[in-house]
C-alpha cells in the first residue's frame, strides 16, 4: 500500500508545484516571450505549450532546479514548433530561432531577474501605447500584466466577454501590423508615455475603487492588479518620482478600503470613518513613499506625488478633527498648478472653508460658479449649498440643494441631500 | 522595417495661397523632407492640387460612373502624402510630428500592407 501511494503524492506535489509556478511565473515568462518572439498571441499559446508539458513531464522526471527559467525555454522551443508547422517562410524561422535563443539564453545566463523585470516593463509601455484606444489599453494590460482573465476583467468593468475579448484582438492586431515598439521608450518620450502608463494604472485602480456596481471581490482583484503593476513600474524606474507618486497614492486610498463602506455597501465619508479600521501597513508604506517621492521632487512635485500627499495630511490625522486642512488647501492650490481642472478648484474650496471658514470657501466656490465649468456636476451644487447652510442663508441653500438633487443619481447621496434639504426647509 | 504612409489633412484656404506663402511652406516642406532623408527614412513624397480639381470615379455593373469633385465632402482634405520606412511606429510619429502641416491640420500615420517579395 505504502509503495502504491509514494508515486501519486510525488505526482501530487509536482502538480502543486506546477500550479505555484503558473502563479509566480507565467507573467514573467509572457514577458520574455513576447520580447523574443514580437508576437503576443504566439507567445500566450507557447507559455500554455509550456505548463501543459509540464503537468506531464514533472511528476514523471522530477521539477527541474529553476522552473521560471524551465518554462521560458520549453515555451520558446514550443514557439519554434509551431512556426514551423504553419509553414512559416525559413528565413523568418531562423531569425526569430537566433533572436529566441540569443534573448532566453541571455536570461538564463544572467539568473534572468533583471532582465525578466526590464521584459515587464517593457510589456507595460507596448500595452499602453497610445496609439491604443483607453479601453484596450486596460484590458491588454490586466490580461497580459495582470493576473487575470479575460471573464474576470470582463466582470470587473461591466462589459460582456466577447466585447473584452475583441477589444484585445484588436490591440493585438494593432501592435504588429503598425509595429508599435516593445521597448521602454527613450527620453524624449519617457515622461509623456509614462504619463499614458500611470493613467492606465490609476484608472484600473480606480474602477475597482469607486465603482458602485459589480462584484466586490473582483474589484478588489483590480485594485490589488493596480497596486501591484505600479509597484512594478515605481521599483523599475526609481527616478520617476510620478510612479512613487502613483504607488503612494493607491496604498493609501486602499487603506481606507475596508471603512468607507458600511454593511449594507452605504458609502461612509471620510471625517465619518473609523480609523482604526484603516490598514496600518498600507499607510505606513504609502506615507514612507509620499516622503521619498517629495524630497526626491527638488520642490516641483507632479500631481500624483501631490494627491498622494494629501491623502498623507488624511492619513496622518488619528481623528477627523486633527486634519491639516490649511495644508491640503495649500496642496490642492498646488495640484491646481500643474494639473488645473474645475474639480479640483473645487476640492480647493472645501479645504479651505474647512480650514479658515464657510465664508473664505464660498468666495472660491462663487468664483467658479461665474465660470460655469461645473454646472452640470452635482456636487459642486451640494458644496455651495453645504457652505450656504453653515452660513445661515437657508433659502439659497435650498435652491442649490435642490439643485444637486436634479443632478444626483446615486441612492446614497441622494437619500443624504434630501434629508439636508428638508432641514434647512424646515429651520427656515 | 515598416512602411507607413503619412497623410496630410487640413481644411483647403477658401482663396489661393499668395506666392509668398506658398514660397514659405515650400521652404518648410524642404527642410522637413531634407531632415527625414537624412534619417534614411524618406521613399517617397507628393503634394496634391486642391481638392477643386478632383474627380471621383466609380464602376458600377460595368459602367463607369465620374463625379465631380473629392470621394468625400469632408472639413478637412488630404493635401499632400509621403511614405516613410523605418523601424516603428514611434519613429513614424516622431516625424510626423514634424511635418508642417501637423500644426495646423493633421497627420493620419499608416502602415502600409507588406507584400510577398514575387519571384522573377
């Protein structure tokens, strides 16, 4: 009996290690391969050649020593096979054979850590080109950064699969017939196409973060891809002070994650959160990269480092009450200077009607009212009608309340506007 | 390598250039095409008369059908064209982004289809 079993759970364990490989490696293996062989979907099938190899071959003759480096040499072998069956002209097979095993050798030779990571990088500014339309830059960069399958992303952003997965067709295709480069791009470009990348990672963030639809644990897994791509990007370029920026911002807004909802998926608002049920290690990691990303700006931080600084001065506060909001004014005055935009003059105002006085806020918020940009954006309505209220100018309160309330579609703010409303109706 | 045909759109001026400013957009035209064929990347090049002097024809069942003026009535006319060939699709852009014309109207950047080298 003992004999029998000894062979299933050696099998058992190289199946597992397998699957922990899958896990760790195959992104990193896609990279590679994509590199060397200029192909994405030539490249997806070799690395799926390579794991289904695997499963037979590692229960019968043992888990080679560096698995990651076992499977980027089956892929490219597989790769080969391939190209050879279509019938793909010689000449091209011999080139892509020289240029295959020149670059995986490359990597075996040198333990491939860096190089590997140099591939991700890469990887992520070909699938944020922008020569690709938004939408598939995130999808082309969740299904071959990020960890997760097109269904999955298909769920995460509300779209139906087929939708998603022509989209990626369709960058595919994109990206070899006008030869959109798989490198990272030279100087002149960096910071613009940086730009693009970071964008890209925000919004995937933020589509698991503010979405007020969808399944939770999926949009979790975005925030977790988004946080884990920006890492990526912010260790392999350290002289970017955006991308720590970035990877600041997104920690410590996800430090909030678990007290901004209640029960019952009611959003809470921040002065209303219970602090202690924000993450600890979240926040001291992303308040750590917000003070690096500052010193290291020489004084002309971008506008990620600055949002991340100002969720520092929310972070930094034990209660709501200690909040720096003359700070965040002064912060978000300076957001307004390398990034303007109407919502942020906005975000502006409110600091600073918290920091000196409703009065001092609402001469900001009617200066933007002149300019009109927000008319239509239902919060700027609720923030004046807000700075009314504590003013005692009941009447004009209301108005602006009722106002934002023909603007809102959200339950949760809605239900909160009218009971506002009915108070100063019924004080006045 | 990779071909790719640069297209030049802008809105078609509603009078005839002066020599003057016709003299100076040859003048910025050469310097740009001096500039790419020094890169190396220059195959070909051509300015187009108005859209005024297009004739558009169409074979339907056989027959010939010609129509006065462009394929489409459109803000903004091709103009001019070249065709370069270079590595990618960020060099094409960067040059581009340099063609005169760019700053007042556009460039559409295409690849052009690859075809299988015939023999004889």
């Amino acid at each position: 009996m003992a004999e029998a079993r000894e062979p299933r759970s050696v099998a058992d364990g190289s199946i597992a290690v397998v699957e922990q490989t899958f896990r760790a490696e195959s992104g990193r293996a896609l990279a590679t391969l994509i590199r060397v062989l200029g192909d994405f979907d030539l490249a997806e099938e070799a690395v799926q050649d390579a794991f289904v190899t695997a499963i037979e071959r590692w229960p019968r003759d043992g888990v080679p020593d560096r698995p990651g480096a076992w499977i980027v040499t089956t892929a490219r072998n597989r790769a080969l096979d391939r190209l050879r069956r279509r019938r793909t002209e010689a000449v091209k097979v011999a080139e892509i054979e020289r240029a295959a095993s020149a670059g995986v050798e490359g990597d075996v030779r040198l333990g491939g850590e860096s190089r590997v990571a140099d591939d991700r990088l890469r990887l992520i500014f070909t699938c944020c080109h922008p020569a690709l339309p938004l939408d598939a830059r995130v999808a082309l960069t969740l299904r071959t950064l990020g960890g997760l399958t097109t269904p999955e992303i298909a769920r995460a952003f509300l779209v139906p699969e087929a939708t998603l997965a022509q989209r990626i067709v369709r960058a595919k295709k994109k990206i070899l017939a006008a030869h959109i480069p798989y490198r990272v791009p030279p100087d002149d470009l960096l910071p613009e196409r940086l730009d693009g990348v970071l964008a890209t990672l925000y919004l995937i963030f933020n589509e698991g973060y503010t979405a007020s639809v969808g399944d939770e644990l999926v949009r979790r897994d975005l925030c977790a891809e988004a946080i884990r791509l920006s890492r990526l990007v912010a260790d392999l370029m350290p002289e970017s002070t955006e991308a720590r920026g970035l990877l600041s911002l997104l920690l410590l807004q996800d430090s909030r994650r678990d007290a901004r909802t209640e029960p019952d998926g009611g959003l809470v608002l921040l002065e209303a959160q219970d602090r202690a049920r924000w993450d600890r290690a979240e926040m001291d990691e992303g308040m750590a990269l917000v003070e690096r990303a500052l010193a290291q700006s020489g004084g002309r931080p971008g506008p990620y480092a600055i949002q991340a600084a100002i969720a520092a001065c929310h972070a930094s506060a034990a209660v709501a009450a200690d909040t720096d909001w003359a700070e965040i004014a002064a912060l978000y005055a300076r957001l307004a200077q390398v990034a303007p935009s109407p919502v942020v003059d906005l975000n502006r105002a409110v600091a600073v009607a918290m920091a000196f006085g409703p009065a001092e806020g609402l001469v900001l918020v009617e200066g933007l009212r002149a300019e009109g940009a927000l008319a239509e954006y239902h919060l700027f309505h609720a923030t004046r009608a807000d700075l009314l209220r504590r003013l005692g100018r009941r009447q004009e309160a209301a108005v602006a309340y009722e106002r934002s309330l023909a603007l809102a579609t959200n339950g949760a703010e809605r239900a909160f506007l009218e009971r506002r409303l009915a108070e100063v109706r019924s004080a006045g | 390598m990779a071909k790719y045909l640069l297209l030049i759109y802008g809105e078609e001026p509603p009078a005839p250039p002066t020599p003057a400013q016709v003299e100076a957009m040859f003048t910025e035209y050469d310097a740009f095409s001096v500039g790419i064929e020094k890169q190396g990347i220059l195959r070909g090049a051509e300015a187009l008369l108005p859209t005024a002097a297009a004739t558009t024809v169409r074979v339907r069942d056989g027959k010939s059908l010609v129509t006065d003026g462009p394929f489409a009535e459109t803000k903004e006319a091709l103009g001019g064209f070249y065709v370069i060939e270079c590595d990618d699709l960020d060099t094409a852009l960067g040059a581009a982004a340099k063609i005169p014309g760019a700053k007042s109207g556009s460039v559409e950047v295409r690849p052009i289809m690859p075809m299988p080298e015939r023999a004889g």
